[in-house]
C-alpha cells in the first residue's frame, strides 16, 4: 500500500480535520477548571518545593500534560463542541489516564470496542465523527473511517508524526524500520504501518541480540520465535538486515535509544566500513521534547536525598513506567499510582511496581521527618498530583 498517497490524499479530504474548530478559547477555561491545580502553581511559584510539617514535596521541574497531550486533549473538547449531537468514537483511549478518559467518556464520547484483542470498528457508522488520539492510529484503521465516510479529527501528536515521517524515508531507500519500542503499545502499531519491512525491539538486549546476529548470523528459526510478533509479515533476518533506519516509540527511555542507534551504527560501520556506513544505515533524530525534558527533570531530583518517590501516571503508560524504572535505578524507593484514590488509609498504598500487578503495601510513609519526590507521566493532568499530595499532607497529619 503507498501509505504517503494516502495519507496525503486523506489530509485534503474535507472530511479531514487536524487543525481544531475555532473553540480554543472556551475550551482552554473548561480544561483550566477541570485539569489545572493551585497548590501547583505555588509549587512552581517556590522552586518546586513545598514544606509542611514535617513533610517537603520536590516536584520534577518538568512533569504532567505534556504539549502534545494537552493539544489532544483540547481538541477532543473542541470536537464536542463543534458537533453536539453526532456520534463520537475515539480509536483507542485518548491518552493514558483513567481521569481523562472519564470526561470523554461523560461527554458521551465512545471507545472502539476491542473484542478478542481486535478493535471492533462495526460499531462505527457511516458520518460518525472520529477522533485519532494522541499516539495516532494505524495506516489501515484511517483506511476503515475513510471508507465509512466519517468526519476524522486527527489530534496524532507532531513529534509521533514525525517519527512516521522517518520510517517512510526508510522505505523509500528500501532500508528495514528498527523501532525502539513496545510492539503491543498503540503507538508503535501505528508507526510500524507506515513501515514496509520493521523489526521492533524492546530494549538494549534485544538490540545486542539483533547486532550480533547482523555481524556473527545465528539461528534463524531462534530469531524469529524471539521476534514473531514484533516485525513485518515475511521478514527474513537474513536478508532484512542489511540496511536498516532507527525509529522509536516517542515515550521510550531516551538514553536507550541513542544507544541502540549508536549501537547499530557501531554494527553497520564494523560490517560494511565506514564508507559505506550512508547504504546502510539511517538515523533521524526522533526522541520527543517532552519525554526528555521529563526524564531530564527526575534525573535532577536525584540530587537531592529523597526518602521516598511517587511517580503518577497510567498503569498502561509508557513514560511513567520509564519514570518509575529511573527512581528503581537510582535506589530510590518509589510507588507507581494513577490516582491519589491509591493512597489508602492507615498509611496504605496501592501500586504498581515495575513488571508487576497492582499490590498493596502497608506504612509505606516513614515515621518522622520526610521528603517525597514527586513527578508524573505526560498524560496526567496537574490536578491528579495535586491530590496525591494533598493525601500525603493528610496522611502526615499536615
Ligand atoms: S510525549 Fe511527546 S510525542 Fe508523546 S504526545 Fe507528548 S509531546 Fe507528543
């Protein structure tokens, strides 16, 4: 499939909408009452520091809605306002966070259903309006809206755009897409459409695994069982590695993705030489602003003594679980929560460690004097870290 005259014929169609409607105004007053925090402000206002009691708050200098999130989010209020009475169905979630997924959900605004790990688009019919969110969607899902004739709002964010832009130079050179990222997370299912041959890999030990395999080979039949869900129908390791451009799933670990296009840089340079590195190798700079101003952000704490962290964010979300897995780096004890209704009473939590479910653990808080690191993902909204802290004041008797 051309997917770039596709896409490049659906943006001209009038059906089509990435820009918003003209309600800037009025939604920017819905989402400062629903979404914005004073007690944030002040923190801000004070160095990002906030002592009671015997409690002190350091916020991450960057954290919470990230730009592209809030643009997201704006247009999904501004959709509902520009068609009050028609149907409206997002693709997936809109950004990962339960709160904001509940507003769309009370402005009568309907989640694809997905039956048996498919999306169900049956339910969509003919003029319905549809918004894309965030992450964007897949190639062949617009196809599906198009076909139906339905009103596309299109809220993909620019830099994950930016990243598809990136895979489709890949396939133009015929080079194969290594996507630095999760092959389940919508976001890299929506990249890896645009791609003609893709590997995905998870992390530097994939990588490592796939750079050995370019430069020594190794079992095939090992590869593919290890990367059967994670690259593009009919790739062949041994014919597919050859040329190869990186591409990442934006909210991945920064640092992990330079140095597994360095690595791959290494790799190509040690098998074809270094003038011949251009045929074989491609790399864009594609890691977000806002990811690495987050991650940047909670490096900066780090230098401080914390007792303790907490880290807010979806469960399902990519860039907090990179957060969470930073503090763990660095020894910091640190509970993942996606609400402050986690906070529980008799100084109990419920939380999400890394690679694990949901857990509850008892007098998590320390006796004494304390001070709590707080940062959260980019799709959470400043008013769910103000009530995370307001429990932890409330819970310390402040
Ligand atoms: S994290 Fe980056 S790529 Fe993702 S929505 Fe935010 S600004 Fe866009």
């Amino acid at each position: 499939m051309d997917t770039k005259a596709f896409t490049r014929a659906l943006k001209k169609s009038e059906n089509y909408n990435r820009k918003g409607f003209g309600h800037a105004e009025e939604v920017a007053n819905v989402m400062q009452s629903t979404y914005q925090s004073n007690l944030i402000q002040e923190l801000r206002d004070n160095n990002y520091t906030l002592t009671r009691g015997h409690v002190t708050i350091k916020l991450a200098k960057a954290f919470g809605f990230c730009w592209g999130v809030e643009r997201s989010v704006a247009m999904a209020y501004e959709t509902r306002q520009h068609f009050p009475s028609e149907r409206i169905w997002i693709t997936y979630e809109l950004i990962h966070n339960p709160s904001v997924n509940q507003h769309m959900r009370d402005m009568q605004i309907g989640f694809i259903p997905v039956i048996d790990g498919k999306k169900d688009f049956s339910v969509v019919e003919n003029n319905d309006v549809v918004i894309l969110p965030a992450f964007g969607a897949s190639v062949q899902e617009m196809q599906i809206l198009n076909d139906k004739n339905c009103k596309i709002v299109d809220t993909t964010c620019p830099w994950v755009s930016k990243v598809w832009n990136s895979v489709e130079k890949h396939k133009k050179k015929q080079f194969t897409s290594i996507i630095h990222g999760k092959y389940s997370h919508a976001e890299t299912i929506a990249t890896s459409s645009f791609a003609d041959k893709y590997l995905i890999v998870l992390n530097m030990a994939e990588a490592e695994y796939v750079c050995n395999y370019i430069l020594n080979g190794g079992n095939h039949d090992e590869f593919m069982a290890k990367f059967s869900r994670a690259c593009s129908q009919g790739f062949n390791p041994d014919q597919d590695l050859a040329q190869v451009g990186i591409a990442n799933q934006t909210t991945m670990l920064k640092t992990e993705t330079e140095q597994i296009g360095k690595l791959f840089e290494r790799t190509m340079m040690k098998k074809y030489g270094p003038d011949q590195l251009n045929q074989h190798y491609q790399n864009f700079n594609t890691i977000c602003d806002a990811t690495q101003e987050r991650q940047d952000a909670m490096s900066g704490l780090f230098d401080q003594k914390l007792d303790l962290m907490v880290v807010i964010g979806g469960f399902n979300s990519s860039n907090t679980t990179h957060l969470q897995e930073m503090a763990i780096e660095n020894n910091i004890p640190s509970f993942h929560i996606d609400s402050a209704e986690r906070i529980l009473p008799d100084n109990r939590i419920e939380h999400k460690p890394l690679g694990r479910d949901v857990e509850i653990t008892e007098g998590w808080l320390p006796e004494n004097k304390i001070v709590v690191g707080v940062t959260s993902g980019a799709s959470t909204p400043d008013k769910a870290v103000e009530d995370t802290i307001n429990k932890i004041l409330a819970m310390k008797s402040v």
